[in-house]
C-alpha cells in the first residue's frame, strides 16, 4: 500500500545503491502527467534510465537525475529564483542526485544549500519531469542531460535567504513576474512556476 504523500523534512536514506535506483524509477513511473511535455519527459526519463544503470551519479556522462524546486513562501504568493553563477540565467533551486533515489531529498537540500532558508518542507510528490540538455563545459564535462524531476517546496513564515556561490543573486516574484522580460525565464522554468503555484494555493489554503 503506497503512502499518502505528505510534507517531508530532510532525513537519512539506508537504501543499498540498486534501491535507491529502484526508488527513483518508482517516484518517476508513479508520477501522472497533466501536459504532453511531461508525459514525453517521463517516457524519456524511463528509457533512458534502462540503459544506464548508473543514471544516478554524476559519472554517467550522457545524463544524469537532478532535483529541482519550486520553492514558495508561507502564503504561496512567491516563488524563489535564483542568478545562477555558471550560466548567468535566473533559474530554480536545484542540483545533482549524487546518487540518492529520494529524488524529494534532493530536492530539498539543494533548495536548501541554494537558498539558506531554514525549515523548508517539500510536497512528497514531484509536480514536473523535465529533460534538457547541459551544454558541454570541459572535456571532463562533455554535453549531457539532466533528468529533472521537480518539487514544491514550502519555506516558513518570516523566511529569508542567503544564498551560496552558485548564485549571483536571489528574488521572491509572484505569477505575474513570470513574463517578465527582464528575468528572460525559460519555459521549463515558467511551466513549473505555475504548476508550483496551482498545487502551492490548494495544499496550503
């Protein structure tokens, strides 16, 4: 019997390495698209992952999982972005699995370290998959995928952030700062905002 999805704060996994791929699988195959791009994610995530047994860790060159955020405040007004320091684009809190199945976990740690914001909590269940490419860096780095599966993470009243050094800077905006042209936000980015918003106002109302 599956458990109903809740909030969660950041915990310990014990899981051997063939469990925690098997718990990432799972987290992706249980989730329910509500849009083609999601459902076409999702498809490739899965064949993807059948062929690198080792999806989870950063050593598999061709791509990788990765946990991203939404990451909204205590009235689910804001959203938090960040000036990424190695791309210089306003993006979401998120990083490498690094070989955790909890893809929640990575969720919420990343957003975590990215934002300084003491007591987040994230949503049990992934509200997006995206699969973009990360262009090449080094030829340690070459050109590969990251494997997003996204969160709603929920900050707590009064929340402040610090940020890290993988960001110039941080902002809160709301739903109606996502066309702003000055912040240039991706689709990817947008389409999670808004999911992020939708399912932020029901759970926290």
């Amino acid at each position: 019997m599956t458990a109903e999805p809740r909030w969660r704060e950041a915990e310990d996994s014990i899981l051997s390495a063939d469990d925690q791929l098997s718990e990432a699988l799972s987290i992706v195959r249980n989730f329910v698209p509500v849009e083609d791009i999601q459902a076409e994610a999702q498809r490739q995530v899965l064949e993807f992952a059948a062929h690198h047994p080792d999806v989870l860790h950063r050593s598999c060159l061709e791509g990788h999982f990765t946990g991203s955020s939404w990451v909204v405040d205590h009235g689910a007004s804001s959203g938090v972005i960040l000036l990424h320091s190695k791309v210089n684009r306003w993006l979401q809190p998120g990083g490498h699995a690094d070989g955790d199945g909890f893809l929640q976990m990575v969720a919420l740690r990343e957003a975590t370290e990215e934002t300084g914001i003491n007591g987040l909590k994230v949503w049990d269940e992934p509200i997006d998959i995206d699969v973009h490419v990360i262009e090449k860096r080094s030829l340690s780095e070459p050109a590969h995928l990251h494997l997003d599966v996204r969160y709603l993470v929920k900050a707590p009243k009064g929340a402040l952030f610090r940020g890290n050094h993988e960001s110039k800077a941080l902002r809160w905006i709301g739903q109606g700062d996502l066309e702003d042209s000055a912040l240039s936000l991706d689709e990817s980015t947008k389409r999670l905002a808004r999911r992020g918003f939708t399912i932020a106002e029901r759970l926290l109302a």
